[in-house]
C-alpha cells in the first residue's frame, strides 16, 4: 500500500463510529493473535512436562496426599483443569504458593521440575526440610551435586530418584571443604 494511500484511508477512517461487525473483527484478530502466541510459545512448555512427574499421575499411581505448588496462574488454572477432567478434583490439590516459602518436613515424596539455576539451592532446602525416608525425583534436569539412587526414560521424560537417606549418607562421606 503507497503511503499516501495509508494517509488518505486513515483520514477517511478518523471520526467514523465502529459498528458491531468492526469490533467483531477487531476482537477475532485479538483472539487469533493470542491463541498464536499461545500455541508457539506457551504450549510447548506446558506439553514438556513429563506425564509420569505431574501430581496428577502421583496420585494414580497411590501416592497420597498429593498436592501441587505453583505460583504461575495459568499453570495453576491447567493442573486445576486437568484434575477435574480425570475426576481427580477433589483428591488432587494444587496450592498457589511460593516453594521456597512452604515448609516440606511433612513430606515423603517429591516431585520436582525447575531449571538448573535454582536445582543447587533446593538441594540445601530439601536436605533441611524433608525427612529420611523422603524420596525426591527430578524431572529433565538432575540435582547437580546429588548422585541418583534410580534413573528413568531417556531425554525430555528423562527423571532422577534420590533417596534422603542416601543422599545424607553421601554428603556425610565427602571429604570437607566439599560444595553442599
């Protein structure tokens, strides 16, 4: 389009009252940019998550209670969904809550899935909170000072278990002036 056109087209729209169809177009567009910027960016995240690391599947699978911390909304707002989807609502529960903030010495599982700059900092905080006989796996990304007691599936679905009592023991072993 020749600017000068642009101009003239701009001029003639200035002034003129939006009709219903208008804003029907105006809010199509808007909604197929969103559902675009979803679909390329944010989707994939929420696909990456292993099945077998979701609460959801822990709960399946006999693990009780089992409850979810999350401080994204929309991830919330999907774990929440899928939940009810399986008819798991009311015995699944996911918590808007900061994990650094939420005391774990009650906990006996737990299923993590973070990036690695954080991965070193909840190793100190699982150490002091969870108790001996907890187990921890990590999803796509291992903790980086612990050794793993089992490994599962391969690449992306790629999970590390440890076991607390394992990994005191080894922490006890290193020679001082170890990391953590």
């Amino acid at each position: 389009m020749d600017p000068e056109d642009a101009e003239e087209l701009a001029a003639e729209l200035h002034g003129k009252a939006m009709g219903v169809l208008d804003l029907l177009q105006i809010a199509t567009g808007a909604g197929l940019t969103a559902y675009v910027v979803w679909a390329g960016i944010l989707m994939p995240g929420f696909r990456s998550v292993p099945l077998k690391l979701q609460v959801l599947e822990a709960y399946k699978r006999g693990f009780r209670p089992a409850v979810g911390y999350e401080l994204n909304p929309w991830l919330l707002r999907l774990s929440r969904y899928r939940a009810w989807k399986a008819g798991c609502s009311r015995k699944v529960f996911y918590c808007r809550e900061d994990l650094w903030k939420v005391n774990l010495s009650d906990c006996k599982n737990v299923t993590v899935f973070l990036a690695p700059s954080v991965l070193l900092l909840l190793e100190r905080k699982l150490l002091v909170e969870l108790p001996e006989e907890a187990r921890v796996v990590a999803g796509r990304f291992p903790l980086p000072s612990w050794t793993p007691t089992s490994m599962a599936g391969e690449g992306l679905n790629r999970a590390w278990a440890y076991d607390m009592k394992t990994v005191r023991q080894a922490q006890l072993d290193k020679p001082e002036g170890s990391p953590v």
